[in-house]
C-alpha cells in the first residue's frame, strides 16, 4: 500500500470502524461484572491475565467482596488467596484493597465518572479508565491494551508502541460515538482472526483495507 495523505488515511480507518461493525456486531467487554466497582476491579485484575481466568477468580471474589465497603476492610491475606491466579497477586491486592478503601473514603462508595479521578486511583490507568467509562458508564472512549496494539499498527492507524500516543492516534481516526464499541470489536478480532502468531489474513473482514499481509510478503 502506497504511503498515504491524512485524509486517506481517515477514510480508511471509517471503512475499518464499519467492516468490524457488520463482522462483529455484538462484541462486548468480555469481563464480567454486575456494577461499575466490580468492572473497575476485574479490569485491574486482568493485566497480563486472561479474561477467562479473571471471571473465574471474580466469581469467587464478589460473592464475598462485591462492594467497596466490603473489600475495603477484607483480610489481605485471604485476598491474596483468592486472586493468586491472576498474576502478580501481592501486586493487585494491594491495588485493588487500595482502590476500595479510596472509594469508601473519598467517594462515598461509587466509582468516579472522570477520566482524572478515576486515574488517580491506585492501580487505575487510562486503560482500565477509559474501560470503566465506555463500558459501564457509557462514555466513550478507547482502551488500549495488547490486541488493540497490535491490530491496529497492522492496520497502519497508528505508528507508536505507546498506549497513550495510540489512544490520541485513534481518537483522530474513530468518530467518537464508536469509540467504545470500537475497542470491543478490534479486542475480538484480535483474539479471533488477528492473532499474534498466526493471523487468518485470507479470511479477515478487513483484508482489503490492512496493508499488513503485503508488507509482511516484502519482509
């Protein structure tokens, strides 16, 4: 694919948003999760964890902990225990008892609808914030996590490793309203016909529009 002008390249990325729109009309956030705290903790839990093992973990969690008030005052020991199978526990024990007792202290139990106070939460990036915010609040925006990396530099959308500096990327190529929806469907794409080591090329919905395959040939 010939080195393209900024408004190619927008209208490229508008064929993409509608391609993943008819190919994957109900992807969604694969955590689960009844209310906006339990999202926000799930989401923490899943750095460098599968979705599937943190809906395993969480369903044992929030039977006892589903609330701030709840986790704020939990035994970190037992915490550990439980979420030992994420990766990283002692980390995310902390970040997450951390962020329940913030929640408690500062805002009377509910989850912030802020980019910046819920960044300012321990453990809460502009990943794990914009997830909050798309999903659960229903304020768009776009979360940037390892699939999301990776499809969308095959795409061309963005040039950059930095998830900051890809979230602005794509925030000047998405119309805002996709945003979220976005997110979901290049995750599951990623998961599905993306993948990192053996990319479905042939069968991929968005063939016509990734130069990727091509440039991989010239590699």
């Amino acid at each position: 694919m010939p080195r393209e002008s900024r408004t190619q390249r927008a209208k490229r990325a508008l064929r993409i948003v509608r391609a993943l729109a008819q190919a994957y009309p109900d992807a969604q956030c694969a955590l689960h999760f009844d209310t906006p705290f339990q999202l926000l903790v799930a989401t923490i839990l899943s750095a460098q964890c599968t979705d599937q093992k943190v809906n395993e973990v969480t369903r044992a969690l929030f039977r006892r902990y589903g609330t701030p008030q709840a986790l704020a005052v939990a035994d970190p020991a037992e915490i550990e225990a439980i979420v030992h199978p994420t990766g990283f526990f002692r980390q995310k024990t902390k970040s997450i008892l951390a962020t329940a007792h913030e929640l408690v202290e500062k805002h009377a139990g509910a989850v912030p609808k802020t980019m910046e106070e819920l960044t300012a939460l321990r453990g809460v990036a502009r990943k794990t914030a914009n997830v909050v915010l798309g999903t659960a609040y229903g304020i768009p925006g776009i979360a940037v996590d390892t699939h999301m990396t990776r499809v969308n530099q095959r795409l061309r959308l963005t040039e950059s490793d930095d998830p900051v500096q890809i979230e602005r990327d794509l925030m000047a190529l998405v119309p805002q309203s996709e945003w979220t929806q976005y997110t979901h469907r290049v995750i599951h794409h990623g998961r599905v016909c993306c993948t990192a080591r053996a990319p479905r090329c042939e069968t991929c919905p968005l063939r016509r529009d990734c130069p990727w395959p091509t440039a991989r040939k010239r590699a």
